[in-house]
C-alpha cells in the first residue's frame, strides 16, 4: 500500500486519467474530489463489497441440485 500526505487543495494522480483531490480535512474525515473518465466506476467501498455479497448470494442455488431432483421426481413432497 502506498501512503501518501497531501493537504486541502492538493492532488494525486492514478495513472494518467484518474486524479483524486483534497477537498476538506476535518474532525471527522476528509472530503475527496475524484475526477476520472465515465467508464471508470466508483464505489465506496463498503457499497462494492455489499453488492458483491449480495451477486454472490444471488448466484448460490436455493436447494441443492439433489434436494431439486427429489422434488421433481416426488411431487407429494413440494407441497
């Protein structure tokens, strides 16, 4: 991980498009300004790492495919 200091109006560049500016530092965090191109997405990251879990969620079969099989091979058993 690289740790950089910048103060309130100062910059960094990420490659040659993405630049992340300090907008305000305060008591309780600082404001950045992210300028980069629209294909680029942006998250906080707890947002990403929520629609992750819920893509994965959403990816997982609700009954396994054996539990599946009973259900269509026995239909007394679906309700």
């Amino acid at each position: 991980m690289l740790v950089l200091s910048r103060k309130k109006g100062e910059a960094i560049m990420i490659g040659s498009e993405i630049e992340l500016t300090v907008l305000e530092v305060t008591a309780d965090g600082v404001k950045l300004g992210i300028s980069a191109p629209k294909e680029v997405g942006i998250l906080r990251k707890e947002l990403f790492i929520a629609i992750a879990d819920t893509n994965k969620e959403a990816r997982m079969p609700a009954l396994s495919l054996t539990e599946l099989k009973k259900q269509f091979q026995d239909p007394r058993r679906n309700g």
